[in-house]
C-alpha cells in the first residue's frame, strides 16, 4: 500500500484565504481590523523565522501585525509589564510570547499572565479547563489543524480508535480532547507506556508527537490507518547542497507510507497548518472581544 499523502500546505493555504475573506467582510461591516501582537524574547534564529512567518502570515490575512521584540537579558517583570499593557490594549486581539523563552523567565507565569480570551495559542489553563470540559475557548494551534486534516480527510471520526503519542500540554493532551470530542476512542501513550509498538498499532488514526525523529516505523501501524506526524526535528544532513540540516517527522515516512492509508509529510504537513490556525484564533478572538457573529469557524 502507499498511503495517501495529507497536502497540509494546500489545505492551510485554503483556510488562510478563507480567513482573509472573512477579515474583509469584518473590515468593511464593523470598521475593525483583528490584530495579533507577537513578542520575541531573545535571538534564537528558529524563533526569529516563526516569528517573521506569523508577521508576514498575519498581514497577508489583512490583519494587523505588532512584533515586540526584547533582549535575551531581558527580565520576567519586563516580559511581565508588556504582557500587562498588551492586556489593557484595545486594539490588540491576540497575545503570542515565541517559546522557548529564555532561562531567567518562567515559562508558566508568563502564559498564565495573559488575558485568556487573547491567548491565541490556547495554553492558558482557563483555555485549557474549557477545552477539557467541552466549553468554547481558545484550542491550541498544532492539535486543531492536527483534526481539521483529520476530519478534512476523513470526515466524521466517531467510533475510530485514536492514538495519540506524547502528552505535552501544547500538543498533545489538548489533541487527545479533541479527538475525544469527536468522539473517537482516545488512548494517550507516553514515554513510560509499555509495548508502544502494540498500541500504535490498535489505531485507526495515529497521531505523533514525541519529538524523537522517525522512532514510529512501518511495523507500529495498522494497514489502511491515518497518520499524522506533528513531529519537527533537525537531524544533519552532511550530504546535502544548501543546508547542513534536513527537517523530519516522529514518524520514519518511508516505512509508514507503505502501510498507512493516509500520511502527513514533513515539512508540508502540521506545520503549515499551525499558523493558519492562529490566524484564525486571532479572528475568533477578535469577534468574540467585540461581540461579533462569525460563522463557519
Ligand atoms: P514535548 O517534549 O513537550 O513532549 C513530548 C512527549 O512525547 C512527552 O509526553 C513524552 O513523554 C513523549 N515522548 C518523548 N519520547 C518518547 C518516547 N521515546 N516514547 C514515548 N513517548 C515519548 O514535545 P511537544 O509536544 O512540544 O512536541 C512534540 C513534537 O512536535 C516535537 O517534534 C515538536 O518539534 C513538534 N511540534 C510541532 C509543531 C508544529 O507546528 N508542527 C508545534 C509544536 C510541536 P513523557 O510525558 O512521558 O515525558
């Protein structure tokens, strides 16, 4: 079998002109720009490209973009004084502090300190307690374009046996609830789970997210299955022409492809999807501040 390939690119391209359609209509009816202000701590270059994406991502969808950018000695209660200001801000609908943040600074304060209905990235606990008891939120980027592929894809997931690797708060507990919501049957496996190759292989839909390059290999999925592998790790690449490093999956794609129904690439598959899904949390967040119907979202 060679499994189907799963265009995370194309579909996020789609929702991201979706997006920007809807941005004009709300420009036009309500006289409101949504706006997204990203904060960068510091100058790892990895950063500092996820950055510049989401910036130029942001104003391709018509919205407006603000970058703070502070230096790597820059303290908690400076980080903590921006976050404050871009609170009380009127004209700011979204919040998002790049991660890794720098080791003086603690991640988990500073999350907490933004205004939940502006945590576009969906980690604040608020967030994540009315994601957890099936209230409207703010879900977390990764996951939701994790299952709008999925259900793109596959269209209703009830009753499907669902494996979700790794239990980060980031990716994948809050995947493991949507999965739930759509009413699979979620199992969630770690790294102290027995016989991982045994579970993987029970599922109908399999998501990765370990952050161990290729450890899921062909022999862990069940023939005809879906995977989706959110997995992004540099591993080197000495023969390569431009870069000294290539970007792979959790996933070994070659192996999985010649058993599972359907995959996703890496590059070209979660990643993409992650920041067409802030751009429409930032929507999201923006209508709801201003008490303004938006459908299809
Ligand atoms: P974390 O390191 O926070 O969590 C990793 C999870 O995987 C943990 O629950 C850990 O288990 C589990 N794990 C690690 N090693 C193993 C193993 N050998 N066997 C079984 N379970 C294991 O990572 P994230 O959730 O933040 O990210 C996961 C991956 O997704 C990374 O490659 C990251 O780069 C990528 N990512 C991609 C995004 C995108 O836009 N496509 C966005 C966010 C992340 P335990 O809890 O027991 O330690």
């Amino acid at each position: 079998m060679t499994a189907h390939l799963i265009d995370g690119k194309k579909f996020a391209t789609s929702l991201a002109d979706k997006i920007a359609a809807s941005v004009s209509i709300i420009k036009n009816t309500y006289q409101v720009t949504p706006c997204l202000a990203v904060v960068l701590v510091g100058t790892d270059p990895a950063s500092q490209v996820y950055v510049r994406n989401k910036g130029q991502q942001t104003r391709a969808a018509g919205m407006t973009s603000i970058e703070h950018k502070l230096p790597s000695t820059a303290s908690e209660a400076q980080l903590l004084a921006l976050i404050d200001s871009m609170n009380k801000d009127e004209a700011i609908d979204g919040i998002l502090i790049q991660l890794p943040l720098p080791e003086q600074i603690n991640e988990a304060s500073v999350i907490q300190a933004i205004a939940p209905e502006k945590d576009v990235d969906g980690f604040h606990v608020v967030n994540a307690g009315l994601l957890a008891t099936g209230h409207r939120g703010l879900v977390p980027c990764t996951p939701l374009g994790c299952l709008l592929l999925l259900q793109d894809h596959l269209g209703d997931l009830s009753g499907a046996n669902a494996v979700v690797l790794g239990r980060s708060n980031i990716v994948g507990k809050p995947m493991a609830q949507l999965l739930t919501a759509a009413h699979t049957t979620t199992t969630i496996a770690h790294s102290r789970s027995c016989d991982l190759p045994k579970i993987c292989k029970q599922a109908d839909i399999l998501v990765v997210a370990v952050g161990n390059p290729e450890m899921v290999t062909g022999d862990w999925i069940k023939p005809g299955a879906t995977v989706i592998d959110v997995g992004i790790n540099r591993v080197a690449n000495p023969t390569g022409t431009d870069r000294d490093y290539r970007l792979t999956g959790d996933v070994d794609f070659v192996s999985a492809a010649s058993v599972a129904g359907a995959i996703t690439p890496v590059p070209g598959g979660v990643g993409p999807m992650t920041i067409a899904c802030l751009l429409r949390n930032t929507l999201i967040a923006g209508c709801r501040r201003r008490n303004i119907e938006l459908d299809g979202y």
